[in-house]
C-alpha cells in the first residue's frame, strides 16, 4: 500500500492575520486532491506561532481525521516546540524532525 502524501510548506509567521490562508490552503488541499492520504506540513520556514495559529491546525487536525486522512509536521523551530509542549499538542500531533525521518518511517511502515 503507497500512502499519497502532499507536502505543505507555510512561510512566516503563522499567526492571527495568517491563519484564514493556512485554512483555505488545508480546504483546497481536501478538495482538490482527493488522493492525499497524509498531509505533511514542514514548518521550516514558519518563524512564528501563536495561539490562533495553534487553533488553525487544530482545526485541520480535525477535518483531515474526519476525512479519514493524516495531519503530521516536521521541522518545528524552538518556539513552536514549547508552545505545543505548554498547551500538550506534542501529545496531539506526530512530529518529526524533518521531511527525510518522515520519508523514513514512512517507507518502515509499508
């Protein structure tokens, strides 16, 4: 079985003027690629969150599960790795450190 990943990779900070686009971007990803199985969002270039941009995926979170498909992340920086370890998200989400350890993984499991 190949698992159809789609990669995502938000730019910036994501936060309360950020957010609608990163909705709108996991909206299209939904409807458009029927396919995608796993959505991989590599946050390597995010410079910044908040708690608005927390609750953003959250939410995509929960749309891809009730799609029946996968939110994961890698490349979280320091800042966004305390916020997810001071609200318990690192319990929430499957993180890693960076697209090659997913890619690995990934190929362990098939």
């Amino acid at each position: 079985m190949t698992n159809v990943v789609k990669i995502f990779e938000p730019s910036g900070s994501l936060d309360s003027t950020r957010t609608q686009e990163f909705r709108q971007k996991v909206t299209e990803i939904l409807e458009r690629e029927s396919g995608t199985e796993i959505l991989l969002v590599d946050f390597k270039d995010v410079t910044f969150m908040d708690s608005s941009g927390l609750g953003a995926l959250v939410l995509a979170f929960k749309a891809l599960r009730a799609a029946d498909r996968k939110l994961v992340l890698c490349s979280i920086n320091e800042q966004v790795r305390i916020l997810f370890e001071l609200t318990g998200m690192d319990k929430v989400f499957e993180i890693f450190p960076n697209q090659e350890e997913f890619h690995r993984v990934l190929i362990s499991k098939t």
